[in-house]
C-alpha cells in the first residue's frame, strides 16, 4: 500500500513539474517531528520554524508524527516526495541509535537523507534521588559500581535518550544497574523526585528546575563546558569521567533526492535563525547547545551522523535492548 | 444498549442462543490471542516477561468464554439477533474510503466521497440533501479544521 | 490565610485585565468547539495553536491554552450526550446517562446540569488549588508504581461490584479491555506484542480511535436498522433547562463528585480518568433505586461531570508545584511554558508569584465564562439533534473521521476505528456492554505499568503491595468492596453500573 501511495504521489510531483519551476518555496512546508508535542525535540523545532518561516516567506507547519521511538515519522520523511516541502527534525534517537535498537528499521540514516544542519544540541545530565548518599560524580560512580544491580536507574523507555545515553554512561563506568522503565520522562522523574529510584540521566531541560528546586541532584553534564542554565553542575571531565561526551541533538533532514539548491536554501534559513538573536535566546534557555559555524553546515551535519550511528551501534547491541 | 429482551415474547422457552454465540466469540479472540502470545517469553511471577500478563488475560478470556456458553446452553436467554450487513459495509466502507483517499486526494475529495458512500447505508437517504450538505459540510470542514484550527490536514492534493 | 487572599487579589489582578479576560474567553471558545468535535482534542488543538501565542506574554498564553484544555472538558461532554460518543476516557460515564436522558427530551436538562455541575466543581477546584496546593503535592509524593496498582486494582473492583446484567459477560469485557491494554510494545523489553505484525500497532491501540470505534460507529450502524428509534428526539425537544427539582436532586452528587475528582485528579499519571467512574459507581451504590441508573438518571450525569472537571482542574497541580505532568495534555503545557520561556518546576510560585496565581485566577473566570458560553448553546445543541438522521449520520462519520486523522496524522488510525466499528458492533449482537471494555482498557494501560515497575523495584517480591501502608489499605478498600458484593443479601440490590 505503502508503496503505491508513495508511487502515485511520486506521478503527482512530477505532474506538478511546471509549478516547482517556480522560486521555492511557493507553499507551506511541512516539518515532521516525529515525537508528540510538547516534548523537547517538538519545541526546538517549533522556535527554530518560527524564525525560518519568516526567512523564507512561508509556514513551516509542524505535523507531529510519533511513534516506534520516533522512527514511525522518520520512516514517513524517508518515503515521502524529496520537493522541500517534507522535512524533518531529526534526533540523536532516529538518526543515530535507531539503527541498532531497530533491526527492521525501513531507512538508513546515513543514506536515506539528504542533511540540512545541526540545530541545537541538549546536554545529558547525571541525576539522582536527594537523598542519594554521594556527594560527588566519583562517590557516586564508586557507590553505583559497589551495589551492583541493588541501585535502581530510571529511563523513559526503551530507544529513549534517557535509556541509551544511560547505557553507554552504564558501558563507560562498569555500572550495572537495575533499569526501571516508564512511559516518558514525566513519571519516571516523579518517581525520582520521591525517591522511589536512585537516579537517571536525560536532557538537561527536563531537569533544571528540579535541580534549582533542590528535589533532585545533578552530579554532571556530559558536555566539554558547564552550562550557564546550571553553572554549578560540574561537567564531566571535571568530576572525573571525561569520556563521557553526550548530548541530544537535534537536527534537520529531507528526503533523499532533494535538489541541492533546497537544502541550500533550507541550510541558510536555519543558520539565519540561529544568528537570530531572539531565536538564540530562546534556545539557549532551554539549556541548549548551539552549534558554532563550521557546525552548521550540511556537511558538518552529515558526517556528525555516520559519527553517531557508529557510536550507538555497539553500545545498545551489547545491552541487548531491541525497540520496536 | 437497549435491552434486547422482549419479556413474554419467543425468547423466554428457547436456549440463549446470543449468550452461545458471545461465547464462541470471546473464544475466538481468546484463542487468536493465545497463538499470538505463544512466541513471546512469559518470564515468571517474579520477573514477568513480555507474555505474562496477555497470556494469561487470554486464558482468563478463553474461561470466561466457556463460562458464557454454557450459561447460553444450559439457560433461556435471548436469541441470536440478525445482523444488518447494508449499514455495516457502507458505514465501515466509508470509513475506510476515507482513510486512503485522504492523504492522496486530499480532503475536498475524501470528504464528499465518503458521505456519498455513507449515504448508501439508509434506505431512506434524500439523495439530492445529502450531495448539497456533503459539500456544504466539506467546505465547512476545511474551514474549520485548517483555516481556523490549522490543523495539518490535506486538503487538496491531487494531479 | 492573609497571604492566600493576597495571592488570590494579585491572581484575579493580573487575569482581569482585558486582554487577559479576551485571551482566556478565546480559549474557552476554542476549547469548546474542539471538545464538541469527536475526535479533536486538545493535544492536537494545543499544538497547533502554540505558534500562534508566540507573539502573547506567556501569562496570557498560559491562559488560553488552559482554557482551551477545560473548555474541551466541557465541549466533550456535549458530544457524549448528544451523539453517544465519548471524546476521551473521563466522558465515558457521562455517555451512560446522559445519551439516556437526550433520548427521553431531556437533552437540555443533561447539558444544563452538566455544566453547572462542572462549574461548581471547577469554582471548588480552584480554591482547592490555591489553598492546598503545596500539601497536596506530598500526598502525591506517597504514591509509587506498588501504590499505583492498588489503585487500579480498586478501580477494577469499582466495575466488577457493580457491574451484572450478567456478571460473566460484563467481566469478560473489563477482561477484554486489559487485553487490549496489552497490544503493542512491551515496556521493558521493547518487544512487539499482539501487533499482528502490523507496525502502526506498535504504539498500542489510541483510546480515541477505540472508543469512537466500540460507541460511535458502532452505535450509527444499530441506529440505522431500526429506523423507528434512531432519530434520538422525535416530536418534543423538553426542558431547555434543568428545573429547580433536577437541582434539588444533583446538588448532592456535584458535590461527592467534586471531592472524589478532586482527590483523584492530584495523583500523578492521570489520577483522574478515574474520577467520573468512581463518582459513578458510589451514586449508584447509594442510590434508593439504583434500577434508573442507565436509564437516564440525572445523578449519573451530574456526579462524574463534576468530579470530570474537578479532576481536569486540579491535575494542573503537580504541573505548577512540581513542574511534573501527570498526563499528555499538561506534558504539552510543560513544552508550551517551555517555549515561553518559564521552565515549570517548584519555583515558578516563588520566581513568577503572577503567571502562577493570575492563571490560578483566570481558571475560575474561566469556568464561569463556559457557563456562559455554554448555556445558550443549549439551545443550539439541542436543536442540532432535529437534523434528520439520514443527514446527521453522514455529518458525524466525516467528523469523526477527520478528528481521528488529527490525532496523529495517521490514516491507519481511521482504518483502526473502522475495525473497532465492527468490534462494537459485534459486542452488541452478542450482548456486551461497552462501557466496561473502555474502563478495563484505561486502567490496564496503567496497570501493568506499574505493576512491573513495583516488581523489579521489589526484585520480585509480591509483599510490596501489602507492606507500603497506602497501597495495603487501597487493597483493603477493594477486598472489602468485594466481598460486600459477594454476600447475598446484598448481590439481590446490585443491579448493572454499565447499562446504557
């Protein structure tokens, strides 16, 4: 079905031929996020289309696609008609872990896109219950290694940034906890803010408040720098485990195919709205990472992702988790 | 749902011939679960597997099913009523007209389409009524849900 | 007490500024029309309207996306009356009775008590918020994954006690619901369960799609072969309004139901969907002829709205005190603060003392606002069910159509409610009540959940739910529920919770 769908609309781009001679974009653009709204990636993608849709002179419209981890809309962008008028926000899930937590997974992030840039990136942080008897990152990882499977981490559920950067702060510190899984961020961190798990790591933007709250402590971020959103989290390499580096990025795709001068085109806008200077700000109240300018490139984006998908992949085929 | 009992009608001497066919109904289901549970691991009590909880709902099911039947065959009960399939096709059909046509065609096709096929379902449709107020209610619609409530739904989307 | 009424004057202060009042009478509109269209609800709605208060302070935003959020409450509630169609869980009991009484004329009477029952609740809800917000939120802090499935065991029981018609049948159904809660990705281990390789199943089955299913296609379908009772009124439309003697009778029941809903509503992991059932099942138990329940029973109609919106209202709680969303509508209330900049979490009290007490404020003016709106549209409403049928019922298949496509910009969630449709249609020939399948469906989604979450958290040990006081004494509610229900004298005055 699928297939003929794609093929009948495939007939109806080329039909549409003479009207795309026309400057692009002549209509709005549909930008799939393929997580439920609300969500960080959902409202990164919102900031950034608000300031793009100006650039360009058309609506961005989000259409939030959700399901399978994100890949369900991933795997729509991939099939639909490459004419810039389907793009995608992609995630350090769909695009970069996706392929070793999904074994049928119907693209390939390396090949199947055509890449528009880098948009934000969102730190990790190390979390745990406030009465989590450690004061530091190294009292902690010796206490986490020490009790073994006795000590309980928290994760949003499988192929969620919460449960593979987890994994691989797991694989790097030898720490084999038993993992608790919830549906989304929202309970799982309801139950660390009462104490029924000792700790977890996801987004900074999740967690900030908690932390400045006091009902939770942050041990670090997985960034080379501190952030200013929370300047007394210690980064990692200063607490001790420099190796690791992680963050949840976000980041924009279209189709396979899509002409050269779109993404071109695409890739501008977006670097416009990073340079906006309200747009920065937004963002970067969310605790997010901007990229610098030999970040925002298209190819600076499409080496990044051959970067990712080869780090996930031995990291979750050693845990053993499949999603679907 | 009203109640289908018509106290001192036919029903009250014959067997439940509803309850029987319900029966066999929850063990069809029952048992298509069951197959479908068969391959993933139950774990045990303590750690529970993927399969626990559905296949044991699905054996719950498959009793309750028995159960069911044999209240059907041992008791009077209400009889087995016909079922109308003219309203079925076409209300599902239009249903699912809807469904493919939408994101090819677009609203302006998907819309009008699937009230006429709805339409079929009554024998009393006003065939002239329904086409003015399947169009009416399209444009409505498009108003409605992408001009005011902009949701991202095709509209029209065809060579 | 002093400082209650200096936040409350600093609330209304700042929520009663004109564009204030105009922002939060627009959500409410907009609220109400989505809630009236099956299908469309606020999540769809509340994200597609976030780019548009971009350009608002975030006070206000917040403003009109909250009422957008309780005016869908109300606006759904007019759909499960008017068409039999329960947009979202907490509506299916308003459906029991409440389609009853529009068949009987009594439609006006439904809406009218239906909504000054929510606007009661609401007007409690609020001071509930501002005064007890804070200790509230400890309470659900003593809730984890053990005491959580007490609860939904309660739940359960709350159907089995009440349930008859036939006992079997009806515990089948509540069976069937679990069942199906089960379809789709396993929690822990990611694998697929009963998809029937189908990968849109993935995710589970929507509540949305399933109840539009079982209710209302399936409902159109019997409608249309008995051409003699399907117009829902024919001849006289009855009472616009609800008389003083309708009042007198559900006065009581808002108020039990605004208690319950309210309690219920704080706990994390959308506590409220339990609510209108509860409300339900206990005016059933107390009522001196429980035989009208199903049948049109004003009581059943004016309880579970109250504790509907009494629950919606006080769910914004662990959203404002503790930045936690305890369902998928206030999770987008977290991305749509966000946006605004205002990270939610325990210090938006202290940091923004304004947006907090003015959206607490404008809640209130909110509720009175749908009671304003929403009173004249009796009419309307009403009026709408002298459609004909054979016009009507093309009309609700598009819109359930569209709005079950807006979910998630899926076509094969709309071929879902077809399947469903035939489901329900199914269940009816062979009779099966509907209303348990949607109840087991709710609470098994949560149910196993947080049953293996208390059991890995245990490593295993089942005395978890016996040792953590709350959750033994939510067991000990249910054990004693059910034998109550099991003594004979007592079964001969049980009659059917799940009559329609």
């Amino acid at each position: 079905m699928r297939t003929i769908l794609t093929a009948l609309s495939v007939a109806a781009a080329f039909a549409a031929g003479p009207a795309m001679a026309q400057a692009y974009p002549n209509k709005p653009i549909t930008m799939i996020v393929p997580f439920a709204a609300g969500g960080p990636t959902d409202v990164i993608a919102r900031i950034a289309a608000d300031n793009m849709s100006k650039t360009l002179g058309q609506q961005i419209v989000i259409e939030n696609v959700a399901g399978a981890g994100g890949t369900t809309g991933s795997t729509r962008t991939a099939q639909s008609v490459p004419d810039g008028y389907t793009i995608m926000m992609g995630h350090m899930g769909t695009h970069g872990a996706a392929p070793a937590l999904y074994p049928n997974l119907k693209y390939d992030p390396t090949k199947d896109f055509e890449p528009i840039g880098m948009v934000a990136g969102t730190p990790i942080l190390i979390v745990a219950k406030k009465t989590f008897p450690a004061k530091d990152l190294k009292e902690f990882l010796a206490k986490a290694k020490a009790d073994g499977d006795k000590i309980n981490e928290a994760h949003a559920g499988i192929g969620s940034v919460s449960h593979t950067t987890c994994l691989l702060l797991n694989a790097q510190a030898g720490l084999k906890p038993t993992q608790v899984p919830y549906k989304g961020t929202g309970p799982a961190l309801n139950d660390l803010v009462s104490g029924q798990v000792d700790f977890m790591c996801d987004q900074i933007v999740n967690l900030v408040e908690q932390i400045k709250g006091g009902n939770i402590k942050a041990y670090a971020i997985a960034t080379p720098e501190r952030s200013p959103a929370l300047p007394d989290v210690p980064t990692t390499k200063e607490a001790g485990l420099p190796e690791y580096q992680v963050s949840a990025w976000n980041a924009m795709f279209a189709p396979k195919g899509t002409p050269k001068d779109i993404t071109a085109k695409l890739n501008d806008a977006l670097q416009k709205a990073l340079a906006d200077e309200n747009t920065r700000k937004r963002l970067l109240e969310l605790g997010a990472v901007l990229p610098d300018k030999a970040g925002q490139t298209q190819d600076a984006l499409g080496t990044f992702v051959g970067q990712e998908v080869a780090r996930w992949t031995p990291v979750i085929k050693a845990s053993g988790a499949v999603g679907q | 749902m009203s109640q289908s009992s018509q106290p001192g009608e036919e029903s009250a001497s014959k067997r439940g011939t509803q309850d029987i066919a319900a029966g066999l109904f929850l063990l069809a289901v029952a048992a298509s679960a069951v197959f479908h549970a068969l391959e993933l691991p139950l774990g045990s009590l303590r750690a529970m597997g993927p399969g626990m909880l559905p296949m044991s709902l699905a054996v719950l099911l498959g009793a309750l099913g028995i159960g069911v039947l044999v209240i059907g065959l041992l008791q009077p009960g209400d009889p087995f009523e016909k079922w109308s399939f003219r309203g079925l096709a076409f209300v599902l059909g239009s249903i699912i007209v809807f469904a493919l046509t939408v994101r090819l065609f677009g609203l302006i096709v998907a819309g009008p389409l699937s009230m006429i096929i709805a339409g079929m379902a009554d024998p009393q449709t006003n065939w002239k009524h329904t086409l003015i107020f399947a169009v009416i209610l399209t444009a409505f619609s498009i108003l409605l849900f992408k001009v005011a409530l902009r949701l991202p739904i095709p509209i029209i989307n065809f060579m | 007490m002093e400082q209650l009424i200096d936040n409350l004057a600093l609330g209304f202060g700042t929520a009663l500024s004109l564009k204030n009042l105009a922002l939060c009478f627009l959500g409410c509109m907009v609220g109400t029309l989505i809630g009236v269209l099956p299908g469309v609800g606020p999540i769809a709605t509340i994200a597609m309207l976030l780019p548009i208060t971009f350009g608002i302070d975030p006070t206000g935003a917040l403003i009109m996306l909250a009422g957008i959020y309780y005016g869908a409450q109300y606006g759904g509630s007019t759909t499960a009356i008017l068409v039999n169609i329960p947009g979202e869980a907490t509506s299916v009991v308003t459906v029991l009775d409440g389609h009853q009484m529009a068949r009987q004329g009594r439609a006006g009477v439904a809406l009218g008590i239906a909504a000054i029952g929510s606007f009661i609740a609401g007007c409690v809800a609020t001071v509930v918020i501002a005064a007890l917000g804070e200790p509230l939120t400890k309470l659900a802090m003593l809730f984890g994954p053990a005491e959580y499935f007490s609860l939904m065991v309660m739940g359960l029981v709350f159907a089995v006690v009440l349930a008859r018609g036939s006992l079997p049948k009806a515990i089948a159904m509540i069976v069937l619901g679990l069942l199906l809660s089960t379809v789709g990705t396993d929690l822990e281990t990611g694998q697929e369960r009963l998809t029937f390789g189908v990968a849109e199943l993935s995710d589970g089955v929507d509540f949305a799609v399933l109840a539009m299913g079982i209710f209302g296609f399936a409902e159109i379908i019997r409608n249309l072969e008995n051409p003699e009772a399907r117009d829902v009124v024919r001849g006289k439309i009855g009472p616009l309004l609800p008389s003083w003697a309708d009042f007198k009778q559900s006065i009581a029941p808002i108020a039990r139901g605004t208690g319950l809903g309210a309690i219920l509503g704080i706990l994390p992991g959308n506590g409220a969907v339990l609510g209108p059932f509860a409300s339900y099942t206990l005016e059933k138990k107390i009522a001196k002829d429980p035989s009208r329940f199903g049948r049109g029973a004003i009581e059943g109609v004016a309880g579970p709205e109250a504790a509907n919106n009494a629950g919606a209202q006080t769910a914004f709680i662990p959203l404002l005190t503790l930045g936690i969303p305890p369902n998928a509508v206030m999770a987008l209330m977290v991305g749509a603060m966000t946006i605004h900049g205002i990270i939610p979490g325990p210090q938006v009290v202290t940091k923004n003392p304004q947006l907090f007490w003015g959206m607490i404020a404008s809640m209130w003016i909110g509720n009175l606002m749908l009671l304003i709106i929403n009173l004249p549209l009796v009419g309307l409403w009403v009026r709408l069910l002298k459609v004909p049928y054979s016009l009507l019922y093309p009309a609700i298949l598009l819109f359930c159509c569209i709005g079950i496509y807006s979910i998630n910009n899926s076509t094969s969630d709309v071929l879902f409610t077809a399947f469903f449709g035939l489901v329900g249609y199914a269940l009816i020939k062979f009779g099966y009540e509907p209303a348990p399948l949607l109840l087991g469906f709710v609470l098994g989604k949560l149910m196993e959940e947080k049953l293996r979450q208390a059991l890995i958290l245990s490593r295993g040990s089942f005395m978890t739910f016996v040792e953590r006081p709350v959750s033994a004494g939510l067991l000990l509610v249910a054990a004693v529920m059910l034998a109550i229900a099991l003594l004979p004298s007592i079964r001969k005055s049980r009659d059917e919770v799940f009559t329609e």
